[in-house]
C-alpha cells in the first residue's frame, strides 16, 4: 500500500487517499507518516477523520511526533492530547522536549496538570509508569442493569470495559466484576453479591517485570494498580505488558552479550552512546584475559620446547567457551522462565556432568582421531589434547550452569553469567588444565 | 500457602483444605499439586469444586496430568475434560500417552471425535495448533438485542465473549463485532450495520511467530483463523499468543547460544537428548576452530623466536570476541523486533565502524599503557597487541553487524550468527592480523 499512497501523493489526489486511510489500520499508517519527510507527514496525518488520528498518533517513533506536535496548531495538538489514551499520553510527554511539554500543560487545568506531573514522575518500569486512569469504575449499590448504563455512558472513553473496578466511597480497591458477569446476572441483582474480591492487584512501585509475570501466570487481560493505601489510582493491560515481555527480554539479549542494557532502539541511540554502553565490560573482561596470558607466561618453556601445542589453543579455548556459554543460556532462560529455581542447583550440577561427560567423549575421541591419524601428530600430542577437551567441557559445562544460580541466590542478575563472562573464566581453566596435563604425560613418557 | 495445606493435609483436615482452595488461583494450586506426590495431588484435586477442577487441570504439568488421568476413574476424568477450553484439551491429549488418549476419545461421539483429530493434525507452531473452536459466533440479519441474548445463552462455555464473530451461512468469515458495540449500538439495529469487515485474520497454516507479530502491532485481544476457502475455523486468543511470545523468545536464546531449539524445559529433558542437542553446533565451530591453529602453525618460528606474543593470545581472541557477540546481539535483536530491517545494512555498516574505532582506540590505548608502562615488555610488543587489537575490535564489530543482515537477506535464521560463530570467525581474522602485523613491524624496526 505504501507505494500505491506515495503515487497519488505525487499526483495530489488527496480525496482518494483520505477514503484509502479508512481501511488501513493505524499502526500500518503510523509505520508509513514514520517513513516520509516532514512535509508530506503533516500532509497525510491531516487528511485523517478526527477518531483516528490519535490513535495512529499514539502509535508513530517519537521523532515524527516531536516533528508534528510543532508544525501543527495549538487548537489541533490539543484535539489530538484530547483523544489519546491517557497512558499513551504519558508516554508521548516522557519522549518530548521540554517546551512541547509546556505548550501542552498549558492547555490542560490544574487538576490535569498534577495527574499528569504525577504520572510523569513514576519510576520508569514500575506499575505506574505502565498503567492508565481509564478504566470503569463501580460501586457496590448499582444493580447490574444500573452498572450497563453506567459502562454505556461512558465505554467511548474507557481503555477497557470488559474488567469493572469496584471502590468504596473513599476509592478503596474492593473487587472486581467482568462485563460477562454483569450480561449474565439478573438485571436487579447488586454488584456487590457479583463482584470477585479474590482479585490480584499490584502497588504503583512494583517492577514491570513482577507484573508481566503475573500476567503470564494467571492469563489476566488487565490488572487494577493501587497505592500504599490501597486506593485505586489505575490499571494495566494486556496490550502494554506484551510490549513489557519483548523490552525484558530484550534485556536479556542485551546483558547476555555484555552490553548495557538501554531503552532505544539500535537504529535511535548515537554512536556514543552505544559505545559507552559497550566498552565497560570488554574492558573488564579484557584485563581478565591477561589473567589468562600469564598461565601461558607461565609456561613459555614448555611452549618453547613443543610450540605445536600453541596451535591447539584457540581450538580448546573456543570450544570450552560454547560449551559453557550453552548450558549457562539454558540454565540463565530457564531462571527467567520459572522452570528452574534456586532449589534445583544439585539436579542441575548432576545433569550438566552427565550431558558433559557424553559431549566430552564423543567430542574428544574425535578430535583424537582427527590429531592422531589426519593430521599424522603424536599419539603424546593427541592424548594430551583430547584429555584437556574432556575436562575443558566438564568443568565449562558445569560451571555454566552453576554459576547463573549462584549469583541468582546473591541477588545479582544471572543474565550476566552469559558466554562472556564465563568464556573467559573457562579460557584460564582450560589453559591452566592443557598446560598441566601435557607437563604430567611428558614427564611420564 | 503450600506449607499451610501441607500442614492441614497431615492433620487430615480435609474440609478446611476444601475452604482454602476457593480463595487460590488455579495456577497457583496446579503449581502446588506438581510439587505434591502422586496420592496427595489426588486427594486434594478431588477436593476441587468442580467448576474448578477443569481451569487447575489446565494448568498442571503433563506428568502430573498424567497421572492423575490414570488414577480418577472414568466417569470423573470424561467430567474435566467436559469441562476444559478446546485448546486446552488438545494441549491435553498432545501430551498423553496413547492409551490415555484412547480412553478419551472412547467417551466423546463421531463428530467430536473428528474435529479433535483434525486438530491433533495442525502442524506444531501452527495458528491450527494455537486456536479454538469455543467463539461467539453471530449472523448478519440478527439485531444488537438478539445477538446479546444469544450470548448470553451460550457465554459460559466460550472462551472469549468480548469480541464475536460474523460468518455466512456458509461458515465464511464475513467480521467482527465487539460487545462493546453490541452494548453501545440501538437494540434494534442490525449487525449487518455494526460489522467491522476490515479485520485482520489468519490462516491454518500460517506461523505462530507472525501471528504473535500481528498481534503486538495492533494490539488485538482475539484474531479468526480461517481455512482456505475462507471459512471460520476458530480464534486465537491473547493469552496464548503470550506463551507464544516466551516459546519464540527461548527459541532465540538457545539458537544464540549455538544449541538446537527444543520443546521441552531444562528439567523435563533427557540427559542424551540435551547431549545431542549441543553435539551438533560444538562439532562444528570445534573443527572451524582449528583453521585458527593454522594460521598459528604457519607462523611457528615467529612465535618460537618470541615466545613472549603467545601470552596476548587469549586477550586478543577473547576480547574480538566479545566485541562482536556485542554487535551482532544488537542486531538479530533488533531484526526480530523489526527496528532494523534489510535495507538499513549500509546504515548499520556505518555505526558499527564509528562505534568499533572508538571503542578500539580507547580498548587499544588502555592495553598499551599497560603492556608498556606496568608490564615493561617493549615498545614493539605494545604497538604490535594495541594495534592488533584496534584492528580486531573494527573488524569484528563490522562482521557481528552485517553477517546476521546477510544471513535474513539469504532466508537464513540471522540468530545462528550469534556468539559462537562470529567468536569463531572473530579469532581466525585476530591472529592472523596478529601474526602479520608482528611481522611488519619487526621487519620495519
């Protein structure tokens, strides 16, 4: 479709494209104003029908709103904040410069404008960073068919109407009742004999990950968010927490490969940055390396006398390090996931042996054969290699698997127990094994 | 709450476990039945009220499915699974046994009996595999009135209610209708005129992976799966496609992590099969791996002459390594979630250079100072790693971004070049830069 709009752009058929407008879905349209210039964007979003443009305003990359909210007029930036839902209103302030932020305030009241302060100052990844005001809210005197006319009233500007949050009279969370409860009761049945107060809520401080969890677990479509006196001041759903799974796990990624995590996209984030965020763990990792240099330092006369050993080095280094770097991201997942816990680390010690103990023989005998009869080396050389792979892999797999639950029970983020980290603690072990090995069967023969 | 029923379970009070079970999540009791034996996970589920029973059931782990499944009698097991979703069931009975699932199949009639199989067909990963049949499903010519008291009728044994789904008297997909606009819409008005036909559906066939893409982008709570012909199969429902989400995400860990992907969790594996799962990649990259030891073989004397160049080995290797894990992590994350697609290959090729100098030149003046001025070798030797490593550190970064672009341009899994493999690449391109640049220098000095 983006080509078929960009020609009729060109030949200023503007009416066909309004009527396109109406059939496409706001992110598609959202993903396509993201790709024109300034010009051409404005141009576009202008031809939207009024209930439609904040939606797909909610949805465009923070650069082409910054670029409308200041081309436009007040009176329609002001429209537009109107219809927006009011946690995508947060979001879109949080992202904009400082005197767009004070051209907006500016139109809202009082009252809007301590909401408003008061959601921008949440936490970032906490429940009220997540949540939204708009939800229905009921009291336990109204009769089902009361309730429906109230949810009728006021459905156009509620995020969901499928959930109903139920207070007393001083906004105390009491309960919850589902709309399907509320078609299904007799129209003069009370609330309050409907409503399910074995609700779970979550506190306006609780970590975003703590709620994706929940959601995960008890398949919720959304979730009431309260304050440390229990009053309601909003809610979660779904659709925000699906994007709060790919960011954590994006985390992951991220930490797993000794970066630092960030919040902007790769393409977004400056040079600078992303080497910032780059260069404090090769760094570390970098002088734990040399570490690694003095054990061969150590062992510059042996080297000396038998420099073919040198060449096997980057072989056994390598493949001790993935070996570990496989259980560690198995095991790392697994934490994240909830299918391992601290209480699993000797089942986990006893199958990373066994399924090392396999991968070490096979790997080893075949490395064996390869030295020994392809490669026409030693039998003393072979031996040695193959031994040092065996127990390479062993104690790689083992320590990969090990050290994310230990550091899980320390309170530190098993996600950085991932290939760098333990490669480079299993490169020493290796060395250090190759090297004492090979003295200990040189000396024997 | 475990311990407290462990507690009245000793004390045989059975009726008190009976009242604390009303006020616990289903999850949370499944999660606490696993954990149980297999006559105490008995006694307390049939404790369950029966409305109950079917949403724990759902939630168990395949073992603990299993064997209660073998120990109730008929009659209850034919009354849960009466009671479970259509998706749940098929999850069900795609774990069981086959005498359990023949017992099953005895108590349900011919068209049952058809539909479940023609499920059980669906590929794995597959829409099929993902929906159910449990929609609301509504006519054209029926008015806003009628259509709520026919789901009214029929809401207990759907799945979802809040978005219903339109179809021809041929079963064709025709749209949809949210109970919120049946709700807001003149209780006489048509269906017909409250449709929203520009809906987004997908078929049988299509994969998990992209409908949980298309659900992240519009934000959708349920999707119709259609066949062929265009007729409605079934729906999908957000709770799912959030599993689905976890599984895709997990698939990508191990991939990155040079492990085949599997179904199965950490603990529930067998030992051999998670053997073989990592055999095949450690072969590979083992053997890739002594090409390095090639290179190390043709340039023997040089080392055997200065013995001191082997110590910056693993420094070197590793942290080129990491380098590129850093970048190529960045990227296949970011192909995944769409922010960076093919045609950006020339802009990442650009940031990575100007990231990699940076990060080079202050990694590459750091080691200098410190090989020079701590550890007192010569100035050639901190000239031969800091340059090495400046060089490496570019080359890798530059790799670690392109080569996953290349491989999604090639209709290859871009995760695969991850860690492991550019590690593998990375170290060749080190030494060998290592090596030449040594014997540059030391032929210029």
């Amino acid at each position: 479709m983006p080509e078929r709009i960009l020609q009729l752009l060109q030949e200023k058929k503007l009416p066909i494209i309004k009527k396109r407008l109406l059939e496409i879905q706001p992110f598609d349209i959202a993903e396509f104003l993201d790709q024109l210039n300034k010009k051409d964007s404005l141009l576009i979003f202008r031809l939207l029908p009024k209930n439609k443009a904040a939606k797909v305003f909610s949805y465009l990359s923070s650069d082409t709103q910054q670029n409308l909210s200041v081309s436009i007029s007040e009176h329609e930036l002001k429209a537009i904040i109107k219809d927006l839902d009011f946690d995508d209103m947060i979001d879109y302030l949080e992202e904009m410069p400082a005197n767009v932020v004070k051209k907006i305030l500016k139109n809202t009241n009082e009252v809007e404008r301590t909401l408003i302060n008061q959601f921008l100052n949440y936490p970032d990844n906490s429940a009220g960073s997540l949540m939204t005001i708009e939800y229905v809210n009921l009291k336990l005197d109204l009769t089902a068919a009361e309730a429906l006319d109230h949810i009728r009233t006021i459905a156009l500007s509620k995020e969901t109407i499928y959930t109903c949050f139920v207070t007393s009279s001083h906004k105390k969370m009491l309960g919850i009742v589902s709309l399907k409860d509320l078609i299904l009761a007799a129209p003069q049945q009370k609330v309050s004999k409907i409503i399910n107060r074995n609700y779970i809520g979550v506190n306006t401080h609780d970590d975003q990950e703590y709620i994706a969890d929940l959601f995960k677990k008890y398949d919720f479509f959304s979730m009431p968010v309260v304050d440390n006196e229990n009053r309601l001041v909003g809610i979660i759903t779904i659709d925000d927490v699906v994007d709060v799974i790919d960011q954590e796990n994006t985390e992951d990624f991220h930490k797993m490969a000794a970066i630092q995590p960030s919040d902007q996209g790769y393409l977004e984030a400056g040079v600078l940055g992303l080497a910032k965020k780059r260069i404090f763990w090769l760094l570390i990792l970098m002088f734990s390396a040399t570490f690694t240099g003095y054990i061969i330092r150590q062992y510059a006369d042996l080297l000396e006398s038998m420099v073919v050993l040198a060449a096997f080095i980057p072989m056994l280094m390598g493949t001790g390090g993935n070996a570990g770097a496989q259980s560690s991201s198995l095991v790392i997942r697994s934490l994240a996931l909830g299918e391992v816990k601290l209480k699993d680390l000797s089942k986990v010690v006893w199958r990373e042996l066994r399924v090392s103990f396999i991968v070490g023989l096979a790997l080893g005998g075949l490395n064996f054969l390869r030295i020994f009869y392809l490669e026409q080396n030693s039998v003393l050389i072979a031996a040695i290699v193959s031994l040092t792979l065996l127990i390479t892999i062993t104690s790689a797999k083992v320590m990969g698997g090990v050290l994310p639950i230990i550091a899980k029970s320390l309170g530190i983020d098993p996600a950085i127990m991932a290939n760098p980290l333990i490669s480079t603690i299993v490169d020493a072990i290796s060395l250090f094994t190759y090297f004492s090995i090979a003295t200990w069967l040189i000396n024997l023969v």
